[in-house]
C-alpha cells in the first residue's frame, strides 16, 4: 500500500489492470475501491460519454465493483492504493 495523490491514482487508473484503492468520502467514511479510466474494461453500457474525466471540482472513475460511475472530489489529499 501507498499514498498518492489524485493526479498520480489518475494516471494509474488508465493502465491496464484495475486500482485498488481507499479514500475518505466527504462524509468522513472510508471507501475502498476497484475502479478504471481505462475503456477496455468498461462494459460498453457504461461507455464515457465524452473523453473528459476532469471536472471543476471533480475526476470521475468506473468503479468495477459497483458497475458504475464515481467521483473523486479534487480537495482530496491522499489516496492509498493496494498493490
């Protein structure tokens, strides 16, 4: 395990394989996550839209274990993702 920021999970979510990771939700519970940017994983239903993951306050994921859609607010310090 180790921590990273939001840009270097970012940059690891578009690999190849899964990330594994936790993080703080806004409400202070701790998330544990499998989550990809990479659209190969994707099921096709969930495709993005557009080719943008960035919002304002925001960076989206898909989370293989919820079959959906997530978002990482951008105020979030450190992320710990599980090797």
């Amino acid at each position: 395990m180790f921590d990273v920021n939001l840009e270097t999970l970012r940059k690891s979510l578009q690999g190849t394989t899964p990330v594994d990771f936790y993080y703080f939700k806004k409400d202070g519970k701790l998330r544990n996550a499998k989550g990809t940017l990479n659209e190969s994983l994707i099921p096709l239903d969930f495709s993005p839209k557009d080719s943008s993951t960035n919002y304002a306050n925001s960076f989206r994921y898909y989370d293989l274990e919820k079959k959906a859609w997530r978002s990482l607010h951008k105020d979030l310090e450190l992320v710990t993702i599980i090797e």
